[in-house]
C-alpha cells in the first residue's frame, strides 16, 4: 500500500497521518475509539471487514501508548482510515488519553478539510448498565439533529467526554455538521451496543449490513461474563484458610 503523507512535515508535528487523499469531496466520516464499552470500535471495525472497506491510511503520534494489535502474526497500526465509495472511517484500537483529545481531533479535522467532507459522526458508548441497548445522539446543530431524531434518544442535557466530544467540538467550530451516537452500554466489552450503533448506522446510510454475527458474539461474552461472575461467587462462598480442618 502506497501511503502520500498530507500533513506537515515539520518535525514538531504531533500528530502524523499517512494516507492517500480520500477518493471524493463530500464523503461522510464515521469515527470509533476505544471507550465504555469499546462501543464505537467494534462497531466500525465490525463494518469495514464486513463490508470490505480498504485501509487507506493510518495515523500515528509520539503520544499514543507503546501498543500495536496483531492479526494472525501480522501487525496492525493502531489507528486505521478506510474508505468505501462515499464512506470513510477512522478505527482505532488506543484510547486516547485525555491530555492529546485536542490535538488528535484537531489534527485529524485539519486533515480533512481539503476534502469537503459532508458529515462526521462519531460513535461511542454511555454506561447506564440498563439492559435495553438504546442509542442516544447528540448533533453539532439544531438543524443536524433532525436527521438522527427518529433513529435516537436525543440527549437533552448531559456532557460529552473524551475524543468524541472533541471532535464534535472541532466539527461545531468549523461548521461541518457532526453526531455523536452514543450506544448504552456496561463497563466491559459490548457487542450487542456496537449492533445497535450499527443499526443506526444503516438508517442513515442505507447499507442494510446485518448485525446478527455482533448478537451471537455478545452472547458467547455474555455466557463468559456468567460464568465468571458464578466462579467468584463460589471462591467467596468457599472457607477461608483458618476456617479449614487440621489433620495429622
């Protein structure tokens, strides 16, 4: 693959990204980091192998944390650009600490200014650990909510935090309508809140991608998830070492 980098070259760059220039003007960016529930991230990665997106890009910093994925013994850059027809998206498997949520959204908006992108949606999770799997949306406008408001709960008031809340931020400043989807989700990994982003997701875009193999994944953790917790459950029921009989 033939990366062009686009950002500058100067060495006091931060944020570094290496790809070719998206293949249309007007493009719509989906966007998922790792968060509660690596809501947004199972969701987009589950998206573009399933659909066949191609990685045309990646985006590194001296700030992200020393990591790198390995699919079957191959490395993986730990933030990836995909593109397919008129959808881009940005997957990334760090969480991105706090300190740097301004310069990567920043960087990556500078990035994407070129090419006229028509939307941004971010995808992300919210714990309420409720059962229902809602989608909540929040958007950059009142005139941009109208497009997600029968496909979400939309958040009356609240806070945003983190990388998607910066780049929503970015999105408000430059005027390029922008969503956050923000699935309901535990404090663990959360196949069934990424199938209902994703469910959203084919609302907006028409791509009718099936979300079925997402469900049969969250069961298997589901089961995992039951299965530990009735471990625990025995290892706190069981005697403790004073309690134990002698013998001899």
């Amino acid at each position: 693959m033939e990366y062009v980098k686009l950002m500058s070259p100067e060495p006091n760059t931060d944020i570094k990204i290496f790809s070719r220039p998206l293949s249309r003007p007007g493009s719509s960016v989906l966007m998922g980091f790792p968060g509660s529930g690596l809501v947004g991230s199972i969701a987009l990665q589950y998206m573009v192998d399933q659909l066949e997106f191609e990685q045309i890009g990646s985006i590194n910093s001296k700030y992200f944390p020393p990591l790198a994925m390995m699919n079957k013994g191959v490395i993986n850059v730990p933030v990836r650009i995909y593109e397919k027809g008129d959808l881009s998206a940005i997957v990334a498997d760090i969480p991105i600490h706090p300190m740097i949520c301004y310069e990567v959204a920043n960087g990556i908006m500078d990035w994407l200014e070129p090419f006229s992108v028509k939307e941004v949606v971010t995808i992300a999770g919210i714990i309420t650990n409720e059962p229902e799997k809602r989608v909540f949306g929040v958007a950059s406008n009142e005139q941009a909510l109208t497009r997600i408001q029968d496909s979400t709960i939309i958040l009356p008031v609240g806070s945003i935090s983190g990388i998607a809340s910066s780049v929503l931020t970015e999105c408000k400043i430059r005027n390029i309508p922008a969503y956050g989807l923000l699935g309901e989700t535990i404090n663990a990994p959360d196949p069934r809140a990424s199938a209902a982003a994703i469910e959203v997701l084919n609302k907006m875009y028409e791509i009718q991608l099936d979300v079925q193999p997402l469900i049969e994944q969250a069961e298997e953790i589901e089961s995992t998830m039951q299965k530990l917790a009735e471990q625990v459950k025995t290892a706190e029921t069981m005697p403790k070492k004073e309690q134990l009989p002698m013998y001899g």
